[in-house]
C-alpha cells in the first residue's frame, strides 16, 4: 500500500524563560514541529524527557506553558497534536512531588491546574496520542485535550489515591464529563489502570489501535484523524469547539443561546461563502481561515 509522502520540519525547541532544563538530555524537554505538504496546519508538541519518563516538572510545565501561549496567536495551527518522544510512556506524574516541601506542592499543584486548563481552552481542536504510560498527571493532560488516541496496549489511569493523594490538575471534574459521574467515581476511588482498548470501550479514548514495531501506532492514528480535520472550515471549527465546550457547562436552553451567538459569529466569513458555492458548483472547498 503506497503511503502519503508526509514533509517534516525539524524540530524547534521554545525554552521557557528564566529556566534550565532539568532532565532532557541535549536540549528542551518540549519541542515543537510544524508539519508541511499536504499535512500543513497539522502541529505537533513533543513532550521529551527521557530521564523522567516524561515526569511533569517544572521545567516541564514552564516549557509547556510558554509554547502554548505561542500557539495560540497563531491562526496557522488548525490541529494541534500531543505525543511522546520517550517510547512506551506518554506523561507521568508524582516523581518530582516526592521532594517538594507542602507549600511548593500546593503551588504546583496550581500551575499544573493551570497548564491543564490552557491545553482545554486552545482554539484549535487538539488531539493526544497515547502510545504508552499515561498515569495521574499525564491521563489529566490527555483528559484536556479534545481527541484522545491510544494503542491498545497503553496503560492509563487516574492512580493518585493509590498514592495518598487525589487527582489536583482537572481529573475529578473532566473524568466525570468524560464518562459520567458513577463510573469516574469508580475509577478515582479504585485508583484502577486501564489498558487502551478498556479505554476505548467505556469511552475514555476515540481510538484504540494496535502497537506496531515502531511503537507510534497512537501517533499514527492520531495524525490520521488530523488529517481528516484539516479540510474543514477552520473558523467553523473553531467555533464548533466554542459551542461544544461552553454549552455543555450550562443548562440547554443557555447551550442554544451559545450556539447561536457562534453561529452568527460564522455568517459573515468568507468560508462559509465559499462552503456554499461549492455545494452548489459540486466542487471541493477551499477554505481559507477567514
């Protein structure tokens, strides 16, 4: 079977001001690629640092927050793609915790909070591929993210209370909004590990595909169903992820208000003139983002 010919660019470290790395040998613990070709607007965070396993510290978190902040502004990012570049784990959590005095853990906690919340507020859809470990901090992070993707043999869960702890970074409200309210309950209070395709039959993950040799399967797939975002209407998108996420905080009818101011907001661009004149010329859009 022939294989699209996708372009890469190379790898781009954002450095957190004010910070050394930590852990990642020879470089940023996040870097940042922009695909090219026929996958342009496809933009990928790799979360690497080998020596932790991806541990979310703060170097980490502060290098995450600040490539964030970047993307955001820019309107070329129509996907945006979380994975690994340490094989067999996606994100963990806990390993720096263990050395923090109270105090440093409730301000962390914080920031992690924080992080978490950045990541679900992103304009652009975001996916996350899973094709490892991912365990309290690093399921929360997936958990934000509006597309999750894992191989089948990942291994996930919330497993804080197995710790003494409870989930701080969004896993007690987005588990909940995720899988309903009894059976994120059963989930915390057991601090259980799920495998991917457990994963995917209760509907914690989109997708659950089997591991290859090259062990990116997730990543695979989950560039795949980027692929499948990449022709739509941008602005439309946007905006659908707007209605979704807000109208489902509030009761339906304020949902509806919700969906109608976005859909106002869509009227005037030109995409979705142009949405029309293809439907009516029975040719293929071309959506510009405008």
């Amino acid at each position: 079977m022939l294989r699209v010919l996708c372009l890469l660019r190379p790898w781009r470290p954002l450095r957190a001001r004010g910070c050394a790395s930590d852990g990642a040998a020879g470089g940023s613990e996040i870097q940042v690629r922009a695909l090219a070709g026929p996958d342009q607007g496809i933009t990928e965070i790799l979360m690497n640092r080998p020596s932790a396993r991806n541990a979310l510290g703060n170097v980490f978190v502060s290098e995450l927050l600040e490539t964030l902040a970047q993307l955001r502004e820019d309107r070329q990012v129509r996907v945006l793609l979380f994975r690994s570049g340490v094989k067999g784990v996606f994100c963990a959590d806990l390993k720096e915790r263990e050395q923090m005095s109270e105090a440093e853990v409730g301000v962390f906690v914080q920031r992690l909070r924080g992080l978490m919340n950045d990541i679900a507020a992103f304009p652009a859809p975001t996916i996350a591929a899973m094709d490892g470990f991912a365990l309290g901090g690093g399921l929360e992070l997936a958990l934000a993210c509006d597309l999750r993707v894992a191989a089948s043999s990942a291994v996930m869960g919330l497993i804080e209370t197995t710790r003494g702890l409870l989930p701080g970074a969004g896993g007690t409200q987005r588990l909940p909004r995720c899988l309903g309210v009894a059976l994120a309950k059963e989930l915390i209070f057991t601090g259980r590990r799920l495998s991917g395709t457990e994963a995917h039959v209760l509907g914690l993950v989109n997708h659950a595909v089997a591991q290859n040799e090259e062990g990116d399967a997730a990543y695979q797939r989950a560039r795949a169903l980027a692929q499948e975002i990449l022709p739509q209407a941008p602005i439309a998108v946007r905006l659908g992820k707007v209605a979704i996420d807000r109208g489902t905080e509030v009761d339906i009818a304020s949902g509806m208000a919700i969906e109608g101011m976005c859909y106002a907001q869509n009227i005037p661009t030109r995409d979705r003139l142009e949405g029309m004149a293809a439907f009516r010329e029975k040719r293929t859009p071309k959506f510009v983002g405008k």
